[in-house]
DNA sequence: CAGTGGTCTAGACCACATC
DNA sequence: ATGTGGTCTAGACCACTGG
C-alpha cells in the first residue's frame, strides 16, 4: 500500500494561485503582474519560490518574462512571430509570410453527440460555425473549419469577424475574453472531396493535409474544435521534436 | 553602436562542459553522471549553478533526473513509452501500441546534391538507404526510407538490423555510437505512387502522411534523413501545441 | 542508514530598461 | 538613479531510493 502522496511544493501551490489570478483576470493580456518581491510578500513565501512558480508559469506561456521590465500576462494581440505557435503551415521556401485570412461563412448549429463530448457540452446545444480560407501569395491553401460553443461566443457574427484586424486568437480574447491556451493536433491524410476542392481551387481527390485541433483554455477545457485542410503544394506542416 | 555582447551565465559555461563531456562519452548512455556536490567540486561552481546546467540538459533530453537514485545519461535503449518522442504515428482508439518493423531492403547508393547538402557531406558521398514497413495491428500502416551517411554507419547490413531487438535509435546508438537528439519534421499529403501502395497494399493514388524527418546529433550535425509515408486510416500524427 | 535529487530561504551582485 | 528580472552562493531541510 502507498502511505499518502500527498506532498506539494510551495512553489506548485504559489503557481496555482497565480494561475487562478490570472484565470480571473486580476492582470489582464499584456498587463504586467507584481514584481516577485512583491509576490513574495503577498503569498508570504521567499522571493526565490515566486520565481520558480512564475518560470512555471512561463514555460507554460501563460506569461513571458521581459528582464528589467517585468512579467505580463501572454496575450494573442501581440505576439508577433511567436504566433507560429498555432500556425504550423510554413512555405517550403522558408519565407516567414502571414497569410492572408477570407472568411466564407458562419453558421449556427446543434452539437452532435460527438461533438458535444468533445466540447464537455451537451448533444444539441448551440454551436457556430465559422469557416474561412487562408491565401499564402494570394493561392488558396488552407481550409479551416472552426467550431466553438455557441455561449462563450455570444453575438459571434461575420461582420465583426471581418473587421477585426489580427488573429482569430486575438479576436476571441479581447472580444470574447476566451483565451486559448495549447492545442492538441491530430493529422491525417486525405482526398479533397466537392465540398473543399472548389474552394481551394484543386481537383476532387487530391491528396490533403487534415488537421483535427482541439483547443484549451484555462482548466483544461476544450473550447474549440477546428478542422484545417490544407494543399500541401508551396506550404507543409512544421514541427520539432526535442 | 553595441558594446559588446558577451555575458555568459557560469550555468552555461558548465552546461557546456557537461555537454562535452557527454558528446566525447565520458559517461555512457544509460549511466549516471557523478552528484550535484561532485561535479560543483570539479567545476569549482556552487552545487546550485551545477543543478541550473543539469536541468537544461535534462530539458533538452540529453539526460534524465531521478530523484534519489542520480543523473543518467540518456538512451534510446530503455525509454519505453517516452520511445513515443520520436513515434508519433499512433492508433486512432490510442492504444498505445508499439507497431511491428519489417524490413524491406538495404541499397548503398551515392548522394545527390541535395542529400548532400542535408547531411552536410559531398555530392557522389556513400548513403545507406534503408526501407521498412511498420505494421499495426498486422495492418501495414508506416513506409520508412531512412538514409544514413556510409561514413558513419560503416558495416550496416540487412541481416545485422533485423537481428536487433529494440527501437531503431537503440539499434543506432549500441551498434555505431550515434545518438539521435532531436529532429525537425515536414509533413505533407501526397498520393501513392507504384513504389509504395504495395508495400503499403493500398490502391495507387490513395492519400499518404508523408513525413519528412532530419535528425540531429551533438552540435546540430544532422546524421539521418527519414522519409515516412502513413495510411492514416486507423493512424494519425499526433502534436501537441503548447 | 547514507546518498541522491528536490525544495526553500536569505542575501549579494549583475544585466537590462526606463526615467 | 531606480526597479525589474537573472545569476550565484551557502546552508538547511525534505522526499525518495537502496543497502
């Protein structure tokens, strides 16, 4: 028998709390939190145990360290290059280009129970769906299809989709205050069939990239499911494993 | 102007002498490295800045920490399901099986240009290209054509890879003293062609996960070029983005 | 029990950004 | 000059492993 695994670091519980600071939004995205003198003395523990706490933190990309700045809260709105960390479509080239982003559609549906397991919700309830083409070089290469529960995304409409400036994480966070946090990606192989190829300007049966994503915010709940097609013709997927 | 950029931390210096040490195999794969108080001893160091260097190696997976048994090198030979580092290809119920290798055959060839550069070897170079078949489930489902620089895998044979019971990085790194340390990855959809749907017994033109793999060694030398094409059909790729 | 890595503290000093 | 995070040290104690 195991006696009790109950042991827990000062740190973890120091990073917990912050976290659920952070989830509240006592610090919003892209505002600085207490320097860790002044963290240490709020929880009442050394200056070096907030320090492991926030690098926890950090490694997690809920925040970002800025040495003789301070620490802010990661937001979507600002992260420049570091966007890639959603967005794996590279050119073959090597080019760092953002792609141009054209909204087809959104519609509003019911959760399949597939659907609604996946998003922790139940079978029927309300669900957008919104999808749009990614353009590298003005060429059609990506085709995602993006759900989210219709409650966390109130008054979702293609206007106010099309006339915000950034990316989509961006526009989720400072509009809707869900804040997306890491992804699960499963890819697959498949033919491009009547629904995808026109829009993508290829023919019925070419071979695409799926991308099946599920996204997190703060808890570990899943908060959106997308699906990307995508012509792996100039583009690829990119990934390191370190 | 920039004065001059050449602050580096004590950590990195030592981590630096550890990954000397590590790549010249001073200690081997598998073995523990001396203790935190040794090693701050022979480096003159605190035993805080000694663990700082550690935990950067065992982040970068050059080493694992366990608590009250020691530091150890780490190996390919003994990872178990942390093996899923460099096997990403998994069942679609996730079943965490490990799939069937079967070889298919061993050609020395001479290397193109491109190859060449990859590897960072000289066009008309020796190369070992290998190919094999992952089986899951008795299913064929992975064609692999990994290819090596002759230089370093000198003897390889058909007969000596098959007689290895473990992962093929195992094989790589008892047999010929390489160890794999991290890769990138390319993914692409592509269609089978008449070289790989029987091997795969798919019809031709069904759409594969082509993954294109290089490997690293010690000092980012790439040492492996691995083309993997996926049936992903009780398959997929999995990531996590964090 | 001794030895390992893991946690926590307190304090000094350094590098960087801003005023 | 001040305040931030980053480095480095020294020492104490804790959790885990194995003899």
């Amino acid at each position: 028998m195991k006696p009790a695994p109950t042991f827990r670091p000062l740190y973890a519980q120091v990073r917990a709390m912050l976290t659920r600071a952070l989830e509240t939004g006592e610090w919003g995205p892209g505002e600085p939190i207490p320097s860790e003198p002044a963290l240490a003395s709020r929880y009442g523990v050394s200056q070096g145990t907030v320090r492991k706490a926030i690098q926890a933190l950090a490694s997690d990309n809920l925040v970002v360290r800025r040495q003789g700045k301070g620490t802010f809260v990661a937001t979507h709105t600002e992260e420049k290059a570091s966007n890639f960390r959603f967005l794996r479509i590279v050119r073959d080239d090597g080019k760092p280009e953002y792609p141009r982003s054209r909204l087809i559609d959104l519609r509003r549906v019911r959760a399949s129970a597939d659907v609604a397991r996946m998003l922790a919700l139940r079978s029927g309830d309300a669900l957008y769906v919104l999808r749009r083409v990614l353009d590298y070089g003005g060429i059609p290469a990506v085709l995602d299809e993006i759900t989210l529960p219709a409650a966390l995304f109130r008054g979702l409409t293609l206007d106010r989709c099309a006339s915000y400036t950034g990316s989509m994480y961006g526009f989720f966070e400072t509009q809707f205050g869900v804040r997306m946090l890491r992804a699960d990606e499963r890819l697959r192989a498949v033919a491009a069939d009547a629904r995808s190829a026109p829009l993508l300007r290829v023919a019925i049966g070419t071979p695409l990239l799926a991308v099946d994503r599920v996204t997190y915010t703060f808890g570990d709940r899943s908060v959106e499911l997308r699906r990307g097609l995508c012509v792996t013709r100039h583009e690829h997927y990119w990934n390191a494993l370190t």
